[in-house]
C-alpha cells in the first residue's frame, strides 16, 4: 500500500463519470457527517451520532491490511481515502421496481456496480471522487470472507464480482490493488438505500439537455430541470439506455451530474443550514449502510464531516478511472495504467486538475457554459486583510490530465445527454 499525500485544485473543464448507487454513498459518508456535525456543534454531533451508533455498528465490516485508526483523521499524511460501493441486492420492500434482476434468471448474488473512491486531501482540502466501471477487468486478489474462509484470487474478472465474491472488504481490497492508493474507510449502499437517502433530503435537482426515455428503467422525462427523489432518482442513476451511446461509460457521466447536484445541495443552507432533514438524513443514512469499523467511532464521522464541509465547489471533482476496451470482450474495459498513473501522480501531488476531455454525443453528459451557483460563503463580501501573499510559494500551474480522463467539477453545470433527439 502507498504512503498517502495528494493535494490538488480543480479546473475541470469537460467531463463525466458514473455511478448508480454512488450518490448515495457520498451523501452517506459525508452526508452522515455534516448531518451530525452540523446540527449545532461537536457535543450534539456526537450525541445525535452516538444515538444511532448501534445501528451504524451492525455488520460492521474489518479491512484486511488497516492498521490502527488514529485518533484523529488530521494524522493521516497526505489526507484520507473512503470507498463508497453501490450494490445491486434485491431488497423485498424494492424488488418488484427492477424486474429480471430481482426475479429472473440473474437474480442470484450481489454485484458492486458503482466503485467510487474518495480522496480529501490535507489542507487545503479538497475532494477527488474516482469512479470505477463496473465492468473493468482486472485481477482479483485472495479475499477473506465474513465466515473466515477465503476465495481464491483471480487473474482477470469484473471488478463488479468482487462484492459477490467476499463483501465489501474485498472489492476495498482489489481497488487498492489496483490504484496503489490505502483505503482508510469504505461503506456500501443498496437499491433501496438510494431511494431512501434521497427521499430524507427532498430530492436532488438534474438538468436533461434533451429527453430521457428509457424502457429498461422505466424513466420517462422530459427536457429541463428536474427535482427527482425516491424510485425516480434510482432509474435516473441506474439509466444506461437513456443517456449517451447507451453503454455504462456514458451512464457514469449521468451519475456524475447527479452527484454534483447533491454535492452543491449538501454543502448550500438547503441541507446544511436545516437541522430537521440533517438528522433525518443522518438516522436514514446510519440505516442503509454497511460500514467498515473504522467508520463506526462516532467522533470520526464527525470530524470526516468537519474536514469536508468547507470544501469550494470547484475543489470537489469527479473523475473517471481511464480505460480501453477489453481486447477479448468488446463489452468490457481493460485498465489504461498509463493514463491512470498520470492522474494518481498529480492527485498524489495535490496539484489543481485540469480535465481536458472534449465531450462527444457518445458521452453522458454535455457541459454548460454557465458554472453552478456559488455557496453564500463564495458570494459574500471578501474579509479586508493586510496580510500579504507569500512570495515564496508561486501558484502551481494546473496538471493536465490525457484526454481520456472524463470529469467536471462540482463547480460546472452539466446536462444528462437524453436518448431522445430534438
């Protein structure tokens, strides 16, 4: 495993990414957090979160290969890593929304179809968010499962079968793998998860540049801005049919608007400054969870909350992992390690991202000249002060990530890109 040090700014410029049940991850880990954090200061965080600390505790899952959590997360160099896992189980009280996959043949087992990995860096924080397609192929490593045993590793599978194959601990275990990057915390989120994390905070606001009508999922909306919540902001996440080319890499730029918006919502007095739905968000976040046990120290979601909870819009960026169709399967993707070093290495670096993919009609999602409103904290007035800049530390120029790296910034206004042409 990698030392951790990464700091970066973010001039996403074009881009996208992906994840169904992503959303709810993020508006979970740090949703959670600021929930509590938030309500009215550290004390009643801890209370409010400790109240539901039983709950969080359930099935906790270990992560083999963490060490010792330290106690506070400000002792992490180079800042911290959470994995956040959408799974596709097939809950009773949801299952009749998602027909075949929950009553055909392919019914069996779970399946971790959004894999995204969280970076917040040390001061300045900021926030890069790594989305995985679920159908990367890739060596899965020996895993131990709950009951002790373990599976056999694997040389080259779905990245979205390491969930079935030993939970949560393994697909943290294969990412690592992968990137080189340590994973301090990890949680997962199912189907109706979603429905009900999204429901606590009142929905969250997407743009349609052109129509989405999608048979599969059953989402049917037309252009324009949209407030969806519950089973409809589920089909909006899970729509691979109604964006792009149709395939998964054009829903990840979907999901990522998706997720932009609820980052923004988060962050703005809409959520934040209403203590009613932040404790509601904090108790139906706390129930729909799997949490590694190094998320399970109440104090620890309140100061993951704390570290994120400042963070300028323009410094949360999502990104794609890059990728090149599997030679052996053309519906699969092989890892472009290339370009992925690239992007760890100016992450690593804590340099300011510059996304320089130029999206096409293949692409999930188009961008919008106008940028995302800003936080009451970036519109006020700024604070005189007398204290110079210091000259000895010149601006970084931005890295340039390859070409291939889809992204925006939670400071850009994207648009799903509709199957339905105009």
């Amino acid at each position: 495993m990698s030392a951790k040090i990464r700091r970066r700014r973010t001039v996403a410029r074009h881009g996208q990414l992906r994840t169904p049940g992503a959303v709810s991850q993020l508006l979970k880990i740090i949703g959670i957090a600021m929930a509590v954090v938030l309500v009215s200061g550290a004390s009643v965080a801890a209370f409010v979160v400790s109240d539901l600390y039983g709950t969080a505790t359930a099935g906790a899952v270990e992560l083999e290969g963490q060490e010792s959590a330290p106690p506070d997360i400000s002792e992490y160099e180079g800042g911290f890593d959470l994995l956040l896992v959408g799974t596709d189980t097939c809950e009773e009280e949801y299952a009749k929304y998602f027909g075949d996959r929950c009553s055909g043949p392919d019914a069996e087992g779970n399946l971790n179809d959004v894999n995204i990995l969280v970076h917040v860096s040390e001061e300045p924080r900021r926030i890069t968010a790594v989305s995985f397609p679920r159908d990367l192929m890739l060596p899965i490593p020996e895993c131990t499962r709950d009951d002790g045993s373990a599976t056999a590793a694997m040389y080259k599978q779905p990245l979205n079968s390491a969930y079935m194959d030993a939970g949560l601990n393994c697909v943290a275990r294969t990412v690592t793998e992968l990137t080189g990057q340590d994973i301090e915390f990890a949680a997962a989120v199912t189907f109706g998860g979603v429905i009900e994390i999204t429901n606590s905070i009142g929905g969250v606001d997407v743009c349609l540049a052109t129509p989405i009508k999608d048979e599969h999922t059953g989402l049917d909306l037309q252009a324009g801005t949209h407030t969806v919540k519950g089973l409809e902001a589920l089909q909006f996440l899970r729509t691979r049919h109604g964006v792009g080319d149709g395939s998964d890499l054009g829903r990840i730029g979907n999901q990522q608007q998706y997720m932009s918006s609820l980052a923004r919502k988060l962050i703005s007095g809409e959520v934040l400054g209403n203590v009613p739905v932040m404790l509601r968000l904090a108790h139906t976040a706390l129930s729909n969870v799997e949490a590694s046990t190094s998320l399970t120290n109440p104090m620890t979601l309140v100061q993951v909350g704390l570290a994120v909870k400042d963070v300028p819009f323009e410094d949360i960026v999502f990104l794609q992992y890059p990728t090149y169709d599997d030679p052996d399967n053309a519906n699969k993707v092989v890892p472009d390690t290339e370009s992925a070093q690239a992007m760890w290495d100016a992450i690593n670096a804590n340099q300011q991202l510059e996304v320089t993919h130029e999206n096409t009609e293949n692409d999930g999602v188009v961008v919008e000249e106008s940028e995302a409103p800003k936080t009451p904290e970036e519109t006020a007035a700024p604070e005189e002060t007398t204290e110079p800049a210091d000259p000895t530390t010149p601006p970084q120029d931005p890295a340039a990530l390859p070409d291939n790296i889809r992204g925006n910034s939670a400071a850009q206004q994207t648009c799903s890109n509709g199957n339905v042409r105009q």
